[in-house]
C-alpha cells in the first residue's frame, strides 16, 4: 500500500487487503476468543482447585 | 516479520478496495460460522462417544455403567457421562473442559492406562468427584432426579424411610448413592474377609492349653460329641471359651455366659442384661442339663426378667480360637471405621450403650458391603466399647483411643 499510484501495485495491495481481511477473520479472532474463552476456564479451574473450592449450587 | 509488518500496516488503514457493506456482512458469517462450530465443539465433547474415545474410560467406567439402572430401565432414558459429570453453568462447564486437559495429559503419558493403575488411582478420582458433587448438593442428578417429584407413596419403604427425611434437608444424593455408576474402589470394598481370614489363619497355629481363655476367631459350630457329628448350635465370633480336653482334630470348650430364665433360654449372652450374643444353641441342647448347667440367678430391675448364669460345655473344631480379643478388636475398628465413615463419620464405640448398637447398627450395616461375619464381629466390638464398658480398664488401651 506504499504506493497506490501505480496499477501493478493495485493490484497486490487489492490481494493483500483481501489476504489479511481473510486471516484475521478465519484465524485471529476465532483463535483469541478460543484463548480468551480457555483462558478464562482454566483461571476458574485454577481458582476452584487453590481458592473456591469446587463449584457450589449456580456457581 | 516481514509478513507481520506488512499485515499490519495494511489493517491499520481503511480499506480501499474491500467495501464496509462486505466486511460486515463476511464478519457476521463468519461469526454465525464460528458460533455455531464452537458449540458444536462443546457438545461433541459432551457426547458419550467422545468420552470413551480413550480406552481408560472405555474399558473400566463405561463396562460398569452398563451393568447399572442408568444404561436400562423400565423408563427408556439413559444417562450419558456427562449428564452426571459436566456442570450445565456456563462457567463451571467451561473451567471443567480446560480442567480436562489434565485427562488429556494423563492420556498422553498413560496415568491409568492399565486397569491396575486404573483401580489404583479410582479412590483418588471417586473422591474429586464426591467434593464437586457434595459442592454442588449433586445437581447433576438433580437435573433428572426432583426430591419434589418423589411420590414416597411408591417407593420402597427402606428407600422411603431414608429418603424422606433426606429431602426434608435437601441432602445431596451422594451422601448415600456413592457407586450408583460404577464400581467403588477397591479401598471401600474390603468387606474384612481378607482381615479375618488372617485372624483364622493366625488361630489355626495357636495350640490349645487348658486354663486359659480363648477367643473364637470365627463362628464356629458346636456339636454334642467329639466326633462332631450331632450339632447344636454355634458358638458367635470373639466370644470367650476355656478348652477342657481335645481330641483329634476337636476341642471341648467351656462356654461362659447368661442367659434369659424365660423359654428356652437358647441365646447365651456376654454379660448378665446385655444382649451381646454369645452362642446360640438348639432347643433341646439348651434345656439339656448335661450340657448347660446353671451357676447362679439374677433378675433384671430393668426388664424384670430373670437371668441365669450358665456354662455350656460342647465340642467344636480345633484351631479356631485366639489367645487374646486385641487383634479381633483391631481388626473390627479397622472395618468399622473404612465401611461406616463413607457417609458420616462414625460414631464412637461409647456413643451407645450395649443394648442400643444392634438396632443402631442393623439399620445401618446395608449401606456397607460387610457379610455376615463381618457384622457380627463389628457389632460385638461396637457393644463390648459401648458406654457400658468404656469405664471398664480392659478396654482403655485398645488401639481405637490411639487411632484418634
């Protein structure tokens, strides 16, 4: 995208723009929120082993 | 990096070529998509199938829950793994998917990967269970199971009598239902008889004096003559018996005890007013003065009845018979404690008096897996550690003051 003046290079930046869109749709994301969502189960098993204790009723 | 930099630099900008009408619309299916084969994933994961993808849970848990209520009955529905082992909260469903890492760990590097180690780590995996079920008031089977939906009506009345009052304190299920899936481990199945077949095998290498006292280490049957050939009764286990003569492969015993001046007076008891039982013999050798004679009489003020007190002198086997009652108590409060602190812990010996342990502990002894020696052996170190006898210095230093 350094230079949008010449055609060729509209062409790979069009490519590049779609590439990444893609990539970060199919990978990014789904992985951080797999991450983000592990993440957050396995500080709620680490706090239920060290300091809740197994979940109670609702919790 | 490369790579990296130059995505970078072409999110930081707007889009030139791509509209916001495509991205948005791309975005929201891709989302749909992902939505959808995330819970997807989760249920996958929940199903039966997948649980017993590893041959640890194929080969051992699942076996056994095919031989329970929970894989046939009359009603048609089944109960899958994780309807009894993954919460339904969202939180807690999904700490426990990252706490199976752990078994995905332990699958990698065989843990449990025979039935031997299996079995070996069952005690440790059962209890992790039991804390997260006693945590939550076992809402797993609550899910399927409404204390408000029983009609006691229809139970069965040992389950009525149990249950009713269970649900009047909203108790959690596997204070009492503890191995209604699967097997229990092997720690809480020793009913004793591997103990008392030691104790036997201890009593068969004791030679028998006169004079001394014995101890039965088994019940054992008592026979009119030497050749053991007319029974007459039994004499109960760790009950004291003196040897008079033996003969061959057979011993005549003394059996010390009272016993109740009312019918047959067939039942021999420790103790003058104690229903500990000693021996029990058949009609007509109870009533036989060649064989039972009377020392002395006492009447009851509690009951009014009268007592006698009595020997018996009978034959029985050889090699049945200890010197002392302590391995016989040790091994009764070793049993006791493993198979009555699976629900409650147990109450003390002394918390009962003599007369009151059997009803106490006949209510109780089904929810334990103790067979019929067991019990009798157990109730009668129970009633001989009653209050009744506590204060009695024989007992004071038996093991079961250390243990605490």
């Amino acid at each position: 995208m350094a230079d949008t003046n010449s055609r060729q290079e509209t062409g790979s930046s069009k490519l590049r723009e779609w590439m990444a869109f893609l990539f970060v749709i199919a990978v990014v994301v789904p992985v951080l929120s797999v991450a983000v969502v592990g993440g957050y189960g396995f500080i709620v098993w680490m706090l239920q082993v060290f300091v809740l204790g197994p979940p109670g009723h609702g919790g | 990096m490369k790579i990296i930099s130059t995505l970078w630099n072409t999110l930081k900008r707007p889009p030139v070529h791509i509209s916001l009408g495509v991205i948005i619309i791309v975005s929201f299916i891709a989302g749909v998509i992902f939505w959808g084969g995330f819970n997807t994933a989760m249920e996958v994961t929940n199903t039966e199938k997948f649980c017993v993808s590893c041959h640890e849970m194929e080969d051992n848990v699942y076996q056994e829950l095919q031989e329970t209520v929970h894989w046939s009955n009359r009603s048609g529905v089944r109960a899958i793994c994780s309807d009894c082992h993954v919460p339904h909260e969202w939180t807690a469903k999904i700490a426990r998917k990252m706490q199976a890492s752990k078994e995905v760990w332990g699958a990698i590097f065989g843990t449990i990967n025979t039935p031997e180690k299996f079995e070996g780590k069952r005690l440790e995996l059962a209890q992790h269970e039991w804390a997260r079920f006693d945590a939550n008031g076992s809402q797993e089977c609550r899910n399927c199971h409404d204390y408000d939906s029983m009609d006691w009506e229809l139970m069965s009345d040992k389950a009525r009598r149990f249950m009713k009052p269970a649900a009047e304190r909203d108790q959690s299920c596997l204070n009492c239902h503890k191995g209604i899936a699967h097997h229990l481990p092997e720690e809480m199945n020793k009913g004793g008889n591997p103990l008392l077949a030691d104790l036997l095998n201890d009593a068969t290498s004791v030679s028998a004096n006169k004079d001394t006292p014995y101890y039965s280490a088994e019940s054992v049957d008592l026979y009119r003559d030497a050749e053991l050939t007319e029974l007459v009764g039994h004499l109960t286990i760790a009950t004291e018996v003196a040897v008079l003569e033996t003969q061959g492969g057979s011993v005549k015993l003394e059996i010390p005890g009272w016993r109740k001046e009312k019918g047959f007076g067939r039942v021999f008891y420790e103790d003058f007013g104690q229903n500990i039982t000693n021996a029990v013999l058949d009609k007509d050798a109870a009533q036989d003065e060649s064989l039972v004679a009377t020392r002395e009489r006492k009447e009851d003020d509690l009951t009014g009845l009268p007592w006698a007190k009595v020997t018996a002198e009978l034959w029985a086997k050889k090699g049945a018979y200890l010197k002392g009652r302590d391995a016989l108590w040790d091994t009764a409060s070793e049993i006791y404690h493993d198979g009555c602190s699976v629900c409650h812990s147990e109450p003390d010996p002394e918390h009962f008096d003599a007369n009151t342990w059997p009803a106490m502990f006949s209510g109780m002894v089904g929810f334990t897996n103790m067979d019929g020696p067991t019990q009798s052996l157990v109730l009668k170190y129970l009633q001989k550690h009653s209050s009744d006898y506590v204060d009695d210095g024989q007992n004071v230093d038996d093991g079961q003051a250390a243990e605490r």
